[in-house]
C-alpha cells in the first residue's frame, strides 16, 4: 500500500452510523470523530452481551533517560484491568501489578480522547488522568506496589492543539471496529516516586506517549506495535515513530507514520521481520519506497501473560534501541541512532 491510496479523514463526524457500522474509515492527524458507543453493534452477538464487547483503554508511558514508566486503565466490557510498570534500562529492573476487576463499576473512562478525566479508584489505589487545555495530566497513587513501597505519580504532558497525533479508524469483520489515537514526545514535567526513590521529569529530557484506544474486537486477535518517544542526535529535536500490523482492515489507512517536531509524516506499508522464536534477536522494519530502513536491537523483555479462561492474553514488549534512516515528506533524510523505544507482539483472546 502507497501513501497516496490510503484515505485521510478531513471532516469531523460520528464515528458510527446509527447502526453500528462505521461512518468514516481512515486515518487524520487529529481526532475528527465522536466516539458514539451507545450505538454499537457487534453482529452474531445476542443483544445483553452488546456491551460486554467494547473495548476502551487510555494507556500513558514516560520515557526517560534511564526509566520507562507506563500506566493504564482499561476496560473490556467484562472486566476492568488497571496496570502499571517500572523498567530500569541499565539494570533491567522491573516491576509490574495488575488488577482484574470482573464486571467493575469502579471505572470511568470519557467519551473522546479530547476531553474529561479517566479514573479508577477503589478506595486504595487511585489512578487520574485529566485532560486540560494545553495539557495532559496523569496522578497515580499505588500503595504497596513494590517491596511494600508505593508508586506515585504527578505529572502534566504539554500537548497543544497543534501538536499530532496518529489517529486511525478502521473496520473489523461483522460491524467491529477500531478508533485509536497515539500521541508520541509530549514534553513531560512532574516526577514519578518508585521504590522510595523520587525521579523528576525534565521536559528536555523526558517525554510522554499516550496510547488511547476503543472499539469492538474479534475474540482471537494478533498485532504487533512499535513505538518511541525521543529524540534526534544532538537533542534539539523530537522523533516519535508508530507502526503496527495485524487485525482490521488497513485498505483504507495503516498506522504507520513518524512524528517529527510534533508532526505527522505518514508511511505506506512496512515490512517486518523479527523471530517469534526469539524476540531478543533484533527485528527490521523496511518499506519498499526506502522512506524507513530501521534495526531495532532489544535489551528486555516484558513478557505479560493473563489466563483468566475466557480472557487470555500474552504479549512480548520488547524495550530497545532504534538505529537507521527515515525519510520526510520533503525528502529529508534522518539519521536515527540509539533511539529508546519498543516493539511488541501481542495475542489475545478477549
């Protein structure tokens, strides 16, 4: 698939039609589309378990220089499921908790990714992520989440208007469907508290990524994602990379794109190769227009699995380093060296 085939959302609109199907399917540097769920259809599904198949999720990381810090809430119609994480790149320390909530009302998740506060509190774990003009910020309270110590969290994202995001709509069988908007290198302020150790975050040095995701799944599905926040050689400029393949129908857009100085430079299709056998050996993400030749090398592996019988996920995030060129829509070549970011494989039944 060309750039030039791949069809861009220009007109705001309903993400739905009134049955259920999908209004518009593409991709936009903005998020243009109301997310009406309360007229989702999954087809074949009996009407009382409509709305135990939508999927929403706001997923936060920051990236650091030495640290990667993630936090998420997520709701899968069934179930509420809040994680975080702490990876330590030199040492490759690593802490996660997860809670799993069957049927949680405990949860509270906004409309669009444009407005409103995400929250999931049980009385002692608290995690807030508010949005607000200019920004984005995220408050996280997690007692007793590793060696008896807390994690904590106080920290605001710049995200301005104009600044874009990788935003794609795109159909799955029988009216499912997918809406996800990635932002990459928000300039992030704050600190994070983990193990009784207090990190501050400098906006020259640390950026934020916001992963935000609804829609309706097919039960079995496999993607694979790539990601990074950072920066070019010489530290004066942003570089954010999305790619991924796997599930939907991706005729109308795919996600691939760089994000350069907090704009869009879309990609046609990329090429991945990597072992499945061995997520450690380093991967190749290549186009045939030559506009991204990259080597990802791992260094960790965060290796998540859940078997809660009738949801079962496992996923390979592979934390590494990104070294190559990509081109920019004006012909630009970049030099991409060291670039701190991931790439993952992920199976899930849910």
């Amino acid at each position: 698939m060309n750039i030039s085939s791949q069809r861009m959302i220009t007109q705001p609109g309903p993400l739905l039609n009134q049955d259920g199907s999908l209004a518009q399917a593409g991709w936009s540097p903005q998020p243009l589309l109301d997310c009406n769920l309360e007229v989702a259809r999954s087809q074949g599904t009996p009407r009382f378990w409509q709305p135990m198949r939508i999927k929403r999720w706001d997923y936060y990381g920051i990236t650091t220089p030495t640290h990667f810090f993630s936090f998420t809430v997520s709701h899968v119609g069934y179930l509420a499921s809040i994680f975080a994480y702490v990876l330590e790149f030199n040492t490759g320390k690593y802490t996660e908790k997860t809670l799993t909530l069957p049927f949680s009302h405990k949860v509270s998740l906004p409309r669009n990714s444009t407005e409103g506060l995400s929250l999931f509190d049980d009385g002692k774990v608290r995690l807030e992520f508010s949005v607000l003009p200019g920004k984005r910020e995220i408050k996280v309270n997690w007692p007793d989440f590793s060696d008896g110590k807390l994690l904590k969290a106080e920290a605001a994202f710049a995200c301005p208007p104009e600044q874009e995001s990788m935003v794609i709509t795109i159909p799955i069988v029988g009216n499912r469907f997918y809406y996800n908007r990635k932002t990459n290198c928000m300039p992030a302020t704050g600190w994070v508290e983990s193990a009784g150790i207090r990190y501050d975050l400098d906006p020259k040095t640390c950026l934020g990524n916001l992963d935000w995701g609804r829609g309706i799944w097919e039960y079995e599905s496999f993607w694979v994602w790539a990601s990074a926040s950072g920066f070019l050689p010489g530290g004066k400029h942003t570089l954010g990379l999305n790619l991924g393949f796997g599930f939907g129908n991706t005729r109308a857009a795919t996600e691939n794109c760089f994000i350069l100085d907090g704009k869009i430079h879309k990609l046609g299709e990329v090429d991945f190769t990597y072992s499945n056998q061995n997520f450690m050996k380093p991967w190749t993400m290549k186009s045939a227009d030559k506009r991204i030749d990259l080597t990802f090398t791992p260094f960790f592996d965060r290796n998540a699995r859940t078997d809660l019988s009738i949801l079962r996920s496992e996923v390979h995030q592979m934390f590494g380093r990104y070294n190559g060129t990509l081109v920019t829509d004006d012909g630009k070549r970049l030099e991409i060296k060291d670039l701190v970011g991931w790439a993952e494989e992920h199976q899930a039944k849910w």
